[in-house]
C-alpha cells in the first residue's frame, strides 16, 4: 500500500479499511495544527489508487466501508471524486461506504445536484473539522471560513442527504472565551444535522503557531475545568439529535451520550469531574501529552 507522510483517521473509523486517496493537507494554515507540516497535498495517482486497491481487496474483498486518509481528500474535483469512487465499488463490490475528512472549503464549489451524485456514487461520511461555530474564534484560529460559510455549507449536505460528522475543540477560543465559543457553536449546530458530535480539547504543541503566541502572551489557554464548563455549555444548548464523542485522548474527562436523551446522564458526569478533580492534576495530563494519535 502507498502510504505517504502522516496517516490519521478518527477513532471511530479505526475499524474501517483505509485507502490512500490524497496525502498532505490542502491549507495548512490552522494555527494550532501541525499535523501534516512540512507535507504538500498531493492527489494519488490513479495508477497507484488502483493498485492499492488490487491490493486492499485481497485482504478486505467484502469491505462494506472505506475510509480515504489525507487531510481532506474531499478537495478533488466533483468529477474526480465520483470517479474515483466508481472505482472503488468497482474493486470493493459490497462497499456501500467511503468516507473521509473534508473543509468547509472543499464543500464550497460542489452543487447539491453533485452531493447527491456523489453519495449515490457511495461517498458518505464526511468528517469536517469545523472546530468551532463561533467566527471570533474562527479567526483566532485562522480556519479560513466563518459560522455563515458552515451553516451555508452543511445545509447543502444535508438537503444532499450526505451523512457528516462535526469537529469541535474546547479551549480553542483562550480563557475567558470558552462559553461565548460554545454558546454561539451550539446555536449553529442546532440548525445543522450532525450525525456525530466529536469533541477535542486543544493541545499546544511547539510546532504550532498558536503555541508561540501562548509563548509571546497574545493567547492565553483555557484551564481544564474551563474547558468542562465550556463543554457543559455546549451541550446546554445543543437542541438536535446527535451523537456526543468528548472520548478522545485530548479530552482529561472522556465521556459520550446521545442527545437530548442522555443529556442529563453527561450533565452528572461532567459536574461531578468539576467538584472533585483537581486542576494541576489535569492540567499535568495535558502537558504529558506529546502526541494525539
């Protein structure tokens, strides 16, 4: 298999077969991510797709999903895309499924009449990392869109009937910003149809530009039980059936529920961590950690 630079999927596609459709990250210019750094995007040839995927059926040949890695492989043309998924059942003929990561941007130059081509194609399962609903911290964050452009975007999803799945990050926003974040977040959230609700909590790594600025004192972080309270916030004002995932290995009080039913459940969860925990003890954890994968 051709596999180049970093390979990330999120963990709840950590059971589907993986097949490299792009490398790299098609923007990187996220303030706190480095994750594909020093890595240019780059499309596989088509060449070395089928070959890869020649190679994924002799060990997955009743695969019922893929999962395409790269930062957002979703970029690639309408044309490209559906061809290259066309391709893939051809291989994978019981896949119904191929999923990936994709931008706010990449949605952009696709029509509704070509989402809804590409799910009949079996492209289904977008994982976008929108991070926040809040444009003050979108701009912190330099994503390259605002709260608008989300709501625009992913209403074009769903009227596609295209599954997708939110991103969004705690303590992004700095002290003092965490509940307007999560306030204004929710209220976008909740005209949109997420079918997961991920949450990650920021980690400052040294290859960050947001890491400098915390150096030069122009980003303050959050505290962890900030960061809960935020969390707390968020989930107040969520008013949608969704899937709640604050499990990751960012999060020091990892906890899931289904909304609105289980929201009491996580409620408890989350205070009780409030009341008892303590915060350089958190906060320890989030300095010991050197990676997130």
């Amino acid at each position: 298999m051709h596999f180049t630079g970093r390979t990330w999927r999120p963990p709840y596609e950590a059971h589907t077969p993986i097949l490299q459709a792009a490398s790299g990250c098609a923007y990187q210019q996220c303030r706190f991510c480095s994750l594909y750094r020093g890595e240019p995007f780059r499309m596989s040839p088509m060449d070395e797709f089928e070959t890869d995927l020649a190679e994924l059926k002799t060990c997955q040949p009743y695969a019922r999903r893929v999962f395409w890695t790269g930062a957002n492989p979703f970029a690639m043309s309408y044309e490209n895309l559906r061809l290259r998924a066309l391709v893939t059942r051809e291989y994978l003929i019981k896949c119904k499924t191929i999923s990936m990561f994709a931008s706010i941007r990449d949605i952009k130059p696709k029509d509704v009449r070509q989402l809804r081509k590409l799910k009949a194609a079996g492209i289904d399962g977008l994982t976008i990392g929108v991070e926040s609903g809040d444009d003050e911290t979108l701009a912190l964050a330099n994503k390259g869109y605002t709260a608008a452009d989300i709501l625009e975007q992913c209403q074009k999803l769903d009227e596609a009937g295209m599954e997708y799945y939110i991103v969004y990050m705690t303590g992004l926003a700095g002290k003092g910003g965490g509940r307007r974040n999560a306030r204004n977040s929710a209220a976008l959230f909740s005209r949109l149809n997420p079918y997961f609700l991920s949450v990650d909590s920021l980690t400052l790594f040294p290859d960050t530009e947001l890491y400098q600025m915390a150096r030069q004192g122009t980003f303050i972080p959050a505290g962890e039980k900030e960061r809960i309270r935020e969390l707390l916030t968020l989930i107040d004002g969520l008013h949608i059936r969704t899937h709640l995932l604050a499990n990751t290995i960012s999060n020091v009080a990892p906890v899931t529920a289904y909304l609105p039913y289980e929201r009491e459940k996580v409620v408890r969860e989350l205070q009780f961590v409030l009341d008892c925990a303590d915060e350089g003890e958190m906060q320890a954890y989030r300095q010991g950690l050197k990676s997130l994968g």
